[in-house]
C-alpha cells in the first residue's frame, strides 16, 4: 500500500452562525419574521426564537427598555423553550419596529 505524501491540514475552525449577525435592518428583520410566520405558522416555539433572534440583532438592551419587560425575561420567553403570552409578543414586536399580519388561510 502506498502512503501519501500529502501533509496533514491544520483542523478547520468553525464559529458558530447566528441569524441575528445578518439582520442589519428593518427591512431584514421583517422579511425574517414574515417567513416564519408563513412558512411555519403553526411552530409557536419557533416563531418566538425568531422575535428573539430579531431582538438580539436590535439589542437585547433597547428591546427591554422599549417594551418596558426585562432583558432576563425576553431572554427566557424567546428562547428556544419559551412560551411568550401574546402581550409579550406584541410588546416586542413594538419595540423591534415590526408588525405581525393576518391573511386568510
């Protein structure tokens, strides 16, 4: 058996991808949110990781102190195991500049 006579390549590094790197503007976000709100209008748990997705990419910081809640509880109710009320929802919404839309189905 022939051995190759390649050197061995240095291990790739990897970085983790976040969504809310790429959502620079209103705009951006909107459309991100409309897709999931199309695409998966069931996925209420989803669809809450979205709004905080958007919320990191504005600033946890301004949201809370825009929607008048705490950064530690739109941390946990947009995580991906939270259950925001609609209040809470609407509420970031407000804050993030975005409205959510109805259509029929």
């Amino acid at each position: 058996m022939k051995r190759s006579s390649h050197k061995p390549k240095a291990p790739i590094k990897t970085v983790a991808y976040d969504v809310a790197d790429q959502l620079r503007t209103p705009a951006e976000m909107a459309a991100y949110l409309d897709a999931w709100l199309e695409e998966a209008p069931d996925d209420a748990q989803g669809i809450a990781r979205a709004l905080g997705d958007l919320a990191r990419a504005k600033g946890m910081s301004a949201v809370a102190r825009e929607s008048g809640l705490s950064r530690e509880s739109l941390y946990k109710a947009l995580s991906e195991n939270g259950n925001p009320s609609l209040a809470t929802v609407l509420k970031v919404a407000k804050a993030l500049g975005v409205r959510l839309h109805a259509a029929a189905a």
